[in-house]
C-alpha cells in the first residue's frame, strides 16, 4: 500500500471518543444519530446518500466516524474509505490538479462505504466536481452506501454538474442544530459518566461560561478534569477546576 493510500484511511482506525455510544442524543441531533445508525448497520438499503450538515463543532464528524466505527464492528470485512476534504485538496494542489480521487478508490474492488468530510469544501474546486460524479455513479452502481458531511443542506451546494446535484439530493438531508446549553450540560454529564467522575453542578455551570462548548472540546476538558483528579487524589471541585483553566483557556 502507498503513502497516500495509507492517508487515506482504508482501516479505518479512530479514536474510541468518535462512536454512538457516547454521542449525546437531544432533539437537535435525534434525527441524524437515527439515520447514522441505520446506514451503518444496513448500508446501500434506505438513506443514500446520506448528508449530515449544520456549523462546525456540532458532531458530524463525530457521526460519521462512528459510522466507519460501528459498520467495522458489524461486519469484519467491511471496506470504509474516509475521504477529508483538507486531505483532497492539499493532494489535488500538490499534483498540480491532476489528484484522481476515482482513481484512487477504484484501486479498491470492495469499497462499501465512502464517507467524505466536509463536501462542500471539496466542491469549491471545480476540478473536483466532475470526479465527485463518476466516483458517485461508480459506487451507486454497486449499491454502496454513501456518506457526506456538509455546512449546508445538498441541495444548496455548489455543483457545476447538475446531474450530481439532482443525484445528491434525491439521499436524505438531515441537520444537526447547535446544542443548546442544557444539551451542553447532558454531554457534560454524560461524559463525566463515561470516565467515572463525578463533576458538580456549580463546575458544570463554570465549565459552560469559560470554555468552549463543542463536543471535542468538552470531551478534552472532562478527559483532563478526569486525569487532574486521578492524579491530585482529590474530588472535583470549583477552585480545582479554575485553577486547572488557568492553564488552558484564555477566557476563565
């Protein structure tokens, strides 16, 4: 296997904190955890494509991820390509724009899943669009299933190609709503659980006014409230706590 192919994730080896067991379901990202669970566990059969959008920092990456996640755990001999849109476009720049993204994949006879992150940054290069479309045919065709994630719905995305626009909108479209603070507080808690910790309310509270509030800043600052305790010996507490901020965030 070649460098790049390496990059390109074909394992799909990820870190345990990207899974559905420990992605907070609340109202904004009911629908899309649902619809991620059911592609994973009967891929090509009922959401395909599936789109996962909303603002940064709101957990698709962490969906998709567990989708690679749970559709490796479900069948052993599943073939996941992970494609990042920052991956694709440093190679697409470095090749002069002549990176075959096609190509790539079908060096791969049994790819089941292609997920792609952040699509609509990929289509920003026109170059790129025509590629999309083969590549989306070519994996339809073998009744593949299909995943992107997105800062806006499909059919707001810029296609030069209208076939692939049409093509990518008949999947389902499913946003995921920035999370309120009592959802921010559910992931808190659930975390907290997760490491078998206990945080206070009063911490919790502080935690929501002084650092910032997306999944895989939460999931850092309870991993590091977590190892501050095992290591001081000492209970969660508010003067712990803001002391251990004192060293990470700027705003405390």
């Amino acid at each position: 296997m070649t460098q790049l192919n390496q990059q390109l994730i074909i394992d799909y080896r990820i870190k345990p904190e990207y899974s559905f067991s420990n992605f907070v379901k609340t109202l904004s990202t009911e629908v899309a955890y649902n619809a991620a669970v059911s592609v994973a566990r009967k891929p090509g059969q009922k959401y395909n494509p599936l789109c996962i959008y909303g603002d940064m920092g709101v957990g698709k990456t962490h969906l998709l991820s567990a989708i690679g996640k749970e559709a490796m755990s479900s069948a052993n001999d599943a073939v996941i390509v992970y494609v990042n849109s920052k991956f694709i476009l440093a190679e697409q720049e470095k090749a002069n724009n002549e990176f075959d993204v096609v190509s790539l994949v079908k060096e791969y006879n049994h790819v089941d899943f292609l997920i792609i992150d952040d699509i609509d940054e990929i289509l920003k290069k026109s170059s790129i669009d025509e590629k999309v479309f083969h590549l989306y045919n070519y994996l339809m065709q073998k009744g593949k299933q299909l995943i992107f994630s997105s800062s806006i719905p499909a059919n707001q995305l810029k296609f030069t190609d209208q076939n692939l626009k049409s093509r990518l909108e008949s999947g389902l479209s499913v946003k995921i709503e920035k999370m309120n603070d009592e959802d921010k507080r559910k992931v808190i808690k659930k975390l907290a659980k997760d490491f078998e910790v206990f945080i206070p309310n009063n911490v919790v509270d502080y935690i929501l006014s002084s650092a910032p509030r997306d999944f895989i800043s939460l999931y850092n600052i309870v991993s590091r409230i977590n190892r501050l305790s095992l290591e001081t010996k000492k209970k969660i507490t508010l003067p712990l706590v803001r002391n251990l901020f004192k060293y990470v965030f700027l705003k405390v």
